[in-house]
C-alpha cells in the first residue's frame, strides 16, 4: 500500500486504508506500522454503517 501511494504520487497524509487485521503480525499490520490512517472494520456487512461519515 505504502509503495503504491508513492509510486501514484500520494503521500501518506492522502491515504485511508480500511481493513481489519492491524494487530501486529496482522495482514494490515504494514499500514498502522507505517504511520497510514486506517478504520478498522471488524464484520464487512457493517462497512457501510461504519463508513458512512465519508459519503
């Protein structure tokens, strides 16, 4: 995520990722290590709920 930011001209600051394994060892954990913006999403049939402040 962070090499593909980059390589499309965004910074880190231009980023959210959404996703819902940021634990450490977790296949999102790059992001939060990273310093990326990110909401956590724990049950995919609740993203619309959760994201809603973005539309």
């Amino acid at each position: 995520m962070v090499r593909y930011a980059t390589e499309h001209g965004y910074s880190l600051e231009d980023v959210l990722f959404i996703g819902d394994d940021f634990d450490d060892g977790g296949g999102d954990s790059h992001v939060r290590i990273k310093g990326m913006d990110y909401i956590r999403i724990f049950d995919y049939t609740k993203a619309p709920e959760v994201l809603k402040f973005l539309y």
